[in-house]
C-alpha cells in the first residue's frame, strides 16, 4: 500500500477529560491541542485541500532554493501541473464531457490510493510564458521602431545634406565658369585696348601731322589771299586806265565778265528726275521659287575687316562681292570667299553706319554720323555726290529699284528722298516721335519701308510724299525691317528679339518668331520669301522657316554681337559681321564652295581682275 492508503486506515483514540473548576492552567493548554486535531479531523474530509497542501509542502523548498529572476512587473511565474495543464487543455477546447469523465476518474483513483501524484512532472505555464515573448517582441519592436525613427532621420540628414553638397558644387561650377568668362572678357578688354592704345597713337600722330599741315595751308593761303589782292587792284588799276584812254562812244566795257558767269550759272542748273511709273511690273511675283537647305550650313572663313567695329555691309546684286562699313570710317570692298580686298574709301568724318550698292552696280552710297550721305563712283575712284540735309546721324540709305533715287533714315525723326540727277532733296517725310533706324525700298516699286525707335513701321510713297500704312504689333524698337524679293511680305525684328512677317496687302502681322531676350539687330530674307536670317546680340545666327514655323538652324561662331546678316545673290552663302571688326561667312555646303571659282563666269573673273589692278590701293576723297 502506498503513502495515502497508510493515512487513510490510521486511527486516533481520543482520551476523555472531565473538565472541574479546581483545574489548574496547565489543562487548559491540552484544550488547545484537541482543538487542533479536531480540525486536522475536518480537513481529512477535503482530500483535494490535502493533495494540495502536501505538494506545497514537497516543492516549496525547491522554490526558495532557486534563484529569483528578473520579471517584469504585475507577471509572477508558478508551475503547473498536469492534472491542472488537463483542465485548462479540455476547458479551452470546450471538452466539457470529457472534463467531467476525467475528473471523475481522477478522483476515484486519487481516493483509492491508486494515483502516483508523487512522481508527476510539472507542465510549464505556456501563457506565461507566451505572454513573456509577447513582452519581449513588444518591447524588440518598439526598438525596431526607435531604430527606424532614427534611420529615417539619419537619411533625411544625409539626403540634406547631399543637396547642399550638390548646390555648393554647382555654385562652385557657375563661380569658375563665371571667372573664366571674366577673365576672358578682361583678356579681350586688354587686347582691345591695346588696339585703341595703338590707333590713338597713330590718330595722334595723324592729328599733329594734320595740324601742321593745316597751319601751312593757312599761311599757303594767307599768302595767296595777299597776293590775289594785288592782282585784283592792279587789275582794277589797268581796267580804269583803259576806260580813260577809250572813247564815250566804245562798246567795250567790263559787263561781259558778269554776263558769262550768269550764262555758266544757267547753263549748270541741272532738273529733277521725274519719278518712275507705279506700274511698272515685278518680275519675281508670278514665281515661285525653292527655298534652300541651310540645315548642314557651317562656318566656312572668318577674317578681320576693319580695324573697328563693322556697323553694316550689303552684297552686291549681281556678283559674290561685298561692302562694308565701320566705325573706322571707312568702307571697303571685298571679294567672296576669297576674302581679298578690293577697293576701300575714306571721306567721312565720322563713324559710317550704312552701306547700299547700285542696283547695277557701279556706285556706293554710304551714310554716316557726321550728318552727310555719300555716293561713290567706282569707275572715276571718286565721290559723286555728298548730301547735308540731315540734322542728326544718318543710320541707312538705300537705292530705289532704277537708281536714280536714295531714300535716307536718321536719327532726326525723318527720312529723306535724294534725286541723284540734280543732288537735291525731293521730299522729308515727317511722322516718326524717335530716331529712323532702317529703310528698304519695295522691289519694283515707289514705296519704301521705315523702322523707328517708337515700335512701328511704315509705309512711305515717294511721289506723294505721304505714309501709306503704319504696322503697330512690335513692344520695342524696331531696328531692321525689309521687304521680301516679291513685295508682298516685311520681315521685322526689335530689341525684344522679336522677329515679325507681315502680310502687306492684308496689313497685318502673319507669323512671329522669338529669339529674344537679346536684341535682334538684322534680319534677311532670302529669294523664296520662307527663310528669315535673325542676328542678334547673343553671338548667334539663327534662321527660320516661315512655312513650318520653326527654327531650322542656329550658326554660332561669333565672339561678339552681329550687327548685320545677308545672303549672297543667289542665296547659297551667309555672310555676317560682328561688333569686334570681324566678317563671316558660312557655306551651305563643301562641294559649292570647293568649285565655286570653277562655277564663275570668266566675265567676272575678268572684272576682277581689272579691279584688283586699278582698285587695290584706297582711294582717299577730301
């Protein structure tokens, strides 16, 4: 029999007392030992009260034996054991009948002394412990969630301070780029004004060479002066001799001499060209012709000009020649695209702003900002003609469409008709509120077109005198306007760097291109009436489509503003000038430009070189 069957059979014999009032004190504390085993006797009653006792009993030193681990609070760790473990297993599982069998059997056998409680293992609280790990990946997660927080600003440190780092090298690129372009513009600054040290040098030099040249034609003349005073009273003195020695009666006296200049004065006086027909015909209106592909144009030469700026330049109209003017005052001529030079003339007195040929090629007109227009004639290497109606710097000149006409454009506000055959000034056309910076003649007609200061253009007749049309639409100063080859469009461009068609019989604008923010200072167009040639202020070129509305090509090569542009007469090179004395010129392409020498005509190579021989030195008109 085991432990609990001995506990069970065991009987106790209580001895009877008979309690009196004569008993001592020390009875009473048998009293109390009875009471205890009275109580001992109930509790025999709950067997499972016993189990339990008796297991806290057995394990109780084990569990003060082991050391105390650190828990967290409010969690107290017991074990289990597994009758208890059977339970709460069935509970969960809601295995309500089996629990009762299993209790009921439990107890049967517990009673019976059958079950071996001893020698049970203990079952480890799995809530506990779950509810342990839960802590424990609680509190992991909030660490992971600490270490995210902390990642996450850690990047968004770092990308701030990546962006700085970027911003400081970009600021640090635009620095250097910024101090190589200064140092380039101060190089160029040096060499221009090494330039202008040197022409002040000669111009000094010139200067005092002038001066004394002056002071001894002053004397020459003085000297002359004198001696034409003696001559004249001699001749007076011997005129009255003779008119004392001759008769009343003679028919000869001194009157003859007035009468022959008054004759030669009469015979010189020269009459006013009648002006051309309104109807006469445009041969290019009823054309249509190709516009050329300047997509693959490059830049082919490039050579000093003029030993300042070069203000203008026009081709001539039927050869690849052209002419330039400068602030050197000066013009010359040169060969294309050679680039050798053939004539060059001097004779104003101040910077010269435009140039125009001849529409047949034999004479220049030049404008100037000493006031005055000249016109050259190549043939007698001399000038023809010098008008000084104008008030203020002229900015342009053109020949109308047969030559006998020059209409001029100044800063006085006024544009002017000169008549070549008699040098004088047909009309003053009046109705700009700023400076005139550019004219053009319509192609085979009396009408001419005005750019001005004040942001419009306008149209002018010769004959009348009178604005036909005014164009409003630009924001700024207009400084270029020309027709196209069949007069039916006028290409514009401002200061904005905006470039506008405009349609002349339906007045109004047709396209508009931006170039801008710079100034555009030029533009061209070429024989078809589709391709705009754009300079501007930016160094470049740039060339529009008109029909598809883009932007074809852009030319770069310039160092400095470009100040004029212009096709060749048959529209297959660009030729170009810029503020710091340079002439360019751009193929459309290799092959042309390889064998044009070959294309030319021995007419023309002819003519050139009888110019080179007569014309090769410069020509200088007082």
């Amino acid at each position: 029999m085991n432990k609990a069957e001995d506990s069970q059979n065991q009987f106790f014999v209580i001895e009877q007392i008979e309690m009196s009032s004569e008993s001592e004190p020390e009875d009473l504390e048998d009293l109390d030992e009875l009471n205890d085993i009275k109580h001992e006797e109930e509790n025999l009653n709950d067997l499972d009260k016993i189990i339990t006792d008796v297991k806290k009993e057995e394990y109780m030193p084990k569990i003060r034996a082991e050391p105390p681990e650190p828990k967290p609070p409010g969690v107290i760790k017991r074990p289990e054991v597994v009758d208890d473990f059977i339970r709460n297993f069935l509970i969960k599982n809601q295995m309500n009948r089996s629990l009762e069998v299993f209790q009921q059997e439990w107890y049967e056998l517990s009673q019976k002394g059958k079950l071996a409680t001893d020698g049970m293992g203990q079952v480890t609280d799995v809530y506990v412990q779950n509810e342990k790990l839960k802590e424990e990946l609680k509190y992991v997660r909030g660490e992971l969630d600490k270490a995210k927080i902390v990642a996450e600003n850690a990047k968004s440190t770092y990308d701030k301070l990546r962006k700085e780092r970027d911003f400081h090298k970009m600021h640090h690129h635009r620095v250097q780029q910024e101090k190589r372009k200064l140092n380039h513009d101060i190089d160029k600054l040096k060499g221009l004004h090494q330039q202008y040290e040197d022409k002040y040098e000669e111009l000094s030099q010139k200067y005092s060479h002038a001066m004394k040249e002056k002071m001894l034609l002053k004397l020459e003349r003085d000297r002359l002066v004198a001696k034409n005073d003696a001559l004249q009273r001699s001749l007076q003195n011997v005129e009255e001799k003779i008119n004392k020695e001759k008769e009343p009666g003679s028919p000869t006296d001194k009157l003859p001499l007035v009468d022959t200049k008054a004759n030669t004065k009469k015979a010189s006086t020269k009459t006013n060209t009648q002006f051309p027909p309104d109807d006469r015909p445009n041969p290019y209106a009823g054309t249509q012709i190709e516009p050329q592909n300047y997509r693959n144009a490059i830049l082919n030469k490039t050579f000093k000009g003029h030993m300042m700026a070069i203000s203008s330049m026009d081709m001539h109209p039927k050869k690849s020649i052209v002419a330039t003017a400068s602030d050197d005052f000066t013009w010359k001529i040169w060969t294309l695209p050679q680039g050798e030079l053939i004539m060059s003339g001097e004779g104003h007195k101040d910077w010269v702003s435009g140039i125009h040929f001849h529409p047949k090629g034999s004479h220049l007109v030049t404008s100037s900002g000493d006031c005055t227009i000249k016109v050259w004639d190549f043939i007698n290497a001399s000038c023809t003609h010098t008008f000084k109606d104008h008030i203020q710097p002229v900015w342009g000149v053109k020949f109308n469409d047969t030559g006998e006409f020059i209409v001029s454009a100044s800063m006085d506000h006024t544009c002017k008709v000169f008549d070549l055959a008699s040098g004088k000034t047909r009309h003053t056309f009046r109705g700009h509120v700023d400076s005139v910076n550019h004219v053009s003649f319509q192609p085979f007609s009396n009408i001419f077109t005005s750019a001005s200061a004040d942001k419009t253009i306008s149209l002018w007749d010769i004959r009348s005198g009178l604005c036909v049309q005014t164009f409003y639409g630009h924001l700024n100063s207009v400084n270029h306007a020309t027709f196209s080859l069949k007069g039916d469009s006028i290409a514009s461009c401002d200061a904005d760097g905006i470039i506008k068609m405009w349609d002349v019989r339906m007045v109004k604008g047709r396209s508009q291109f931006d170039a801008g923010p710079y100034s555009a200072n030029a533009v061209a167009l070429d024989k078809s009436g589709t391709i705009l040639l754009v300079g501007s202020d930016d160094q470049q070129i740039r060339l529009y489509n008109e029909t598809t509305q883009k932007q074809e090509h852009t030319l770069k090569g310039h160092e400095d503003a470009v100040q004029d542009v212009a096709f060749d007469y048959n529209s297959k090179m660009i030729i170009s000038c810029e503020f710091i004395n340079d002439l360019k010129f751009y193929k459309q392409d290799a092959y042309y430009l390889a064998n044009f020498t070959e294309d030319l005509p021995s007419i023309y190579i002819l003519f050139l070189y009888i110019l080179q021989k007569l014309f090769l030195q410069s020509f200088h008109v007082k």
